[in-house]
C-alpha cells in the first residue's frame, strides 16, 4: 500500500494570499461561486431542465466558464453592459451567469418592447454587445436601424439567416464549444453591479435600476427566511420571465440552494399546460402573477391533480381577496406566500405566509427581516397606526441607484430613506395592506380616492373578471374614477347596474361615473396594468 503524500504546509504551494491568508476569491457567496461548489460536489445533478432535456450542475458551471471566456474574448470586462433579449431557455442562464463571472453588468430586456423602445435601452444603458434569440432577429434589425450603438449581436440559439447581420454574428453556443483555453475568470466582489434592471416604465421613460451581487444575496437570504427550508428534492418551476426581477431573483436562490430548476417556455400563457407541467414535473414551489393564477384556479379538475406543490407564492401585482380564498381552496395542501416589493429593492419587501394569509386576507405581510421600513406622511413623519402612508425602505435588497440618472436617486431617496412610491397603511403588528400608488390615487372634491379599494369591490362582482380603476379629468371635481373591466363569459354590465350594485359597499364619490368593457386589460410583462393606456378610454 503506497502512502498518500502528506498534504503542503507551504503557504505558496497552497495557494494562499501573499499575507498567508486565504484568497476572497474562494469564499465568494454570489452565485457563480456557489454554482462552481455545487458541481464539485453533485457534478452529475440535474440544476435546470427545458422541454425534457436536462442541465447537470458541472455542465452549467462549464457553459459559464466558456461563456465567460467568450465574451472576454470579444472585449467583455468587469464594468461592462451586455444586453440579453431572450426567452426561458438554459442559453440565457449560462449567458447571465458568464456575463456575471466576467464581473460585468447584465441588462436584460422585456422581449414584448417595441423596437424604438430596446433601442432607447441599448442607449441609456451605453451597451455595444447584444445577446439575443433569433426570433427576434426583426425586432434586433429594426433596433439596428434605430441607433449605431449595437457593435456585435451574438444568438443565443443560432444565427437565424434572416437578419441583416446574421453573416457575421456568432451563435452562442458554437463560442461556449470553444472552452476555456487561456481565461482565468476574475475574482468578482459582492459589491460589484450585477444588473442593470429597466423599471416597467407604466408612467414614462424607464430608468435603469442598479443592482449588485450583495442585493441578490440578501435576497436569496429573504426567500429562505420567509418560506419553507429547501429540500433535496425540490422541483421550483419557473414560469416568470427571466428578463423580470422576480425571474432572476427566483433563478438565483433556486441555484444558491442547489434546487432543480424547470424552466416554463414563454409565450402566450397556457395555464391547462402549466398545471399539467406541474404534476409532470413533481413542481413542488411556483410563483406566478395573480392574473396566472386566476386562469390555474380555473382550470377544469385541478384540485384532482396529482400535484406536489408545498409553496406557492404570487407578487408583481395585487391580488383580491376572492381570488385569495380561491387559492386556497384550490391547494389547500400548499403554503401560499404573498411577495410584496419592487426592482429597486431586489425585489421582495414584505412577506405574508400562508397561515396567516386567511387571518388577515388582503394583507400582504410584514416587511421581512433584512428591511427596514416605515410608513411616512410627505413630511417624512410616520404616520399613526391604521393611517395612510408611503412606505419607504432601507437595508441590503436596496439598489446602488439609477445608472446615470443621480438626480432621480436623489429624489427616491429624500430624507435617506428609498420611496416606493406605495401607499400603504400597517396595523399595531406590523402587516401592511396596499391601498393605491401615489401617482394613481385619485384626488375627487378634496378626497382620496385609492383605486385598489375600488378594485377590491369590482372583483366581488358576480360579472367581472379583472378590472381597473383610474382617475378621469372633470370640471365640478377635479378627476373622478372611471373603471374597467373584463366580464366574465356570457356575463353583460353596464355602467348604472354596476353603480347600483357598489351603493352601500363604497362611498358615493368613490363609485366609478363611467365603465369600459375591454377584452383584456393592457399589462406590461410583469403583469402589471397600464393604467396610462387605460387614462386614453376617457379620452376618446
């Protein structure tokens, strides 16, 4: 038997810093570092799966690697902006996590934006490099025609023989088959800017939110704190956009807890698909927008499913409290957790679990325990309990800024203190229900108006599907509300049915003074309604 040779007590064969102490590069918890940990110790477990084929963690730890050294050769580093326009797919996972080991800054963009607006983007954001699907070789042609900024588009999927300048842009994953040779990946702090996040622009031109490796890991801290421990066989199913903040953040804690990650196809939402997805896969945790969730709920026979769902969590829009109790109905089994925040804080603020969500239904928690956060008057002075005011935020999800715009990080933080721009009122123990935004509260004769009370009432008509409330221009009392909605099938409504319904339930100048049917709300990607589009009905 030949002795295994006694392990090096030499501080420079060891690999040591120059001081003896062990480099910060191997005790990074972001989540490239994390990813590289897990293929070393469960190289053959399956990390992310699409359409049935699968991605072993040490194939997702290599496809970052070459990554990463492919964009290094095409001039990449740290600082750097790299566009990703794609759909879910495992191409834009290795992309985000090669631009990350790279220490550069990712900006993704929302696929469903107009030529003049990723072009706006690809200028703001001073980005020459594009990664794209090929779908959306028009789209990426028309922005070429827009702005001289784009040097280099590389597919994340293949060249696609259509576009302009499919000739010459490489096609990701013939760069990640070229490896590594010659690339050392830097050594990335914490502190480093990771994203560059555009807000969903519901009100004007979208400002770019700066999120660094710190911001994620607080985060990822968050969903452990505030929902059920990961376990080895967890199965997060993950259907929002990866181009979404609530995307991201889910990816990057399912990857730093060494969760398997099945990734939902985009495209128009299918939601019989998706629950059949649910029970195929054993998804045992999914997130979705209350309007997803409304269209699962209503799926025929889905509580006789054979599903595994532990964890079920919605955010990114408010959720009524009919379909609240709905869900809950439908998976009695499951822990429902109501995620409440924003891009700017990474983005989950407050947090209400499942057994207490019955107890105070319509709430969505309290702040989770990495926030700070109070509920202030304009002058900055809290406000009594019960009393409406604008909550505001302090701690680690909290963004760096807004890239290049410092007078508006300046505004958002008057007073050292990050403004959500969320009215809001929060009890003796802390739960905080959502009552409107401050730039959709409607001021009427001197009173407030907060659109989600209204909302509230709208859904528990036996009619309605989905409505929204906004403010709408009048002589006699400066705006009054104005409402609209999507009827259920083979329902009808009309404006003084509706009006005679809510007399009782809200305050008379609270009632909308004019209804619009639509077939569906205007929504950006994140789910969230345009009330801006909607303002355009009373304008007609």
């Amino acid at each position: 038997m030949v002795a295994s040779p006694a392990p090096t007590h030499d501080p420079a064969e060891a690999g040591l810093a120059a001081d003896g102490t062990i480099p910060a590069a191997l005790r990074r918890g972001h989540w490239m570092n994390l990813l590289r940990l897990h293929a070393a110790v469960e190289p053959d477990g399956v990390a992310v799966r699409f359409e049935g084929a699968d991605t072993t963690w040490s194939g997702l730890a290599a496809a970052m690697e070459a990554g990463a050294a492919a964009l290094s050769r095409r001039g990449v580093g740290p600082g750097d902006r790299v566009l990703l326009l794609g759909l879910n797919r495992p191409e834009y996972v290795e992309a985000l996590l090669a631009i990350h080991a790279l220490g550069a800054i990712a900006v993704p963009i929302n696929v469903r934006l107009a030529p003049p607006e990723i072009a706006y983007i690809v200028d703001d954001a001073d980005a020459d490099l594009l990664l794209a699907d090929a779908v959306f070789a028009p789209a990426v042609d028309a922005v070429r025609g827009l702005t001289g900024r784009l040097r280099e588009v590389v597919w994340l999927d293949a060249a696609p023989e259509a576009a302009a300048g499919g000739g010459e842009d490489a096609a990701w994953p013939a760069l990640v088959a070229q490896g590594t040779e010659g690339f050392a990946a830097p050594d990335v702090a914490e502190d480093a800017t990771a994203l560059i996040m555009y807000t969903s622009g519901t009100t004007g031109r979208p400002k770019g939110a700066m999120l660094d490796h710190l911001n994620m890991l607080a985060q990822v801290r968050t969903s452990q704190l505030t929902s059920e421990p990961p376990s080895a066989d967890d199965v997060m199913y993950l259907s929002a956009p990866l181009f979404h903040i609530a995307g991201t953040a889910n990816l990057i804690a399912a990857i730093v807890n060494r969760v398997r990650v099945v990734l939902h196809p985009l495209g128009t939402f299918d939601p019989v698909a998706v629950v059949e997805a649910y029970e195929r896969e054993g998804a045992t945790t999914a997130f979705n927008v209350p309007q997803q969730w409304q269209a699962i709920c209503a799926v025929p026979g889905v509580r006789e499913r054979r599903l595994r769902l532990r964890t079920i969590s919605w955010g990114a829009a408010p959720a009524s409290p009919t379909l609240l109790r709905l869900m809950a109905e439908t998976f009695p089994q499951a822990l429902i957790v109501a995620a409440f925040g924003q891009t700017e804080m990474s983005p989950v603020t407050c947090v209400l679990r499942g057994e207490e969500a019955l107890e105070r239904i319509g709430s969505v928690g309290r702040p989770v325990p990495w926030i700070a956060a109070r509920v202030v008057d304009p002058a900055m002075e809290d406000v009594a309990p019960g009393e409406v005011g604008e909550i505001v935020y302090r701690g680690p999800t909290l963004m760096r800024g807004y890239w290049r715009r410092p007078d508006a990080t300046a505004e958002a933080f008057a007073g050292g203190w990050f403004h959500s721009g969320d009215l809001v009122r929060q009890d003796a123990d802390g739960y905080v229900w959502v009552v409107d935004r401050v730039k959709d509260m409607i001021i009427s004769g001197g009173e407030n108006i907060y659109c989600t009370e209204v909302e509230n009432e709208l859904f528990a008509h036996p009619a309605v599907l989905e409505a929204a409330v906004w403010g709408r221009p009048d002589e006699r009392w400066g705006e009054v509300p104005a409402a609209g909605v999507v009827l259920r099938e083979g329902h009808s409504l009309g404006i003084e049915e509706l009006r005679a319904w809510l007399e009782g339930r809200l305050a008379h100048f609270k009632i909308p003074r004019e209804l619009h049917i639509v077939d569906a709300l205007p929504r950006n990607a994140s789910g969230k309604v345009r009330k801006v589009e909607l303002r355009g009905l009373t304008e007609r």
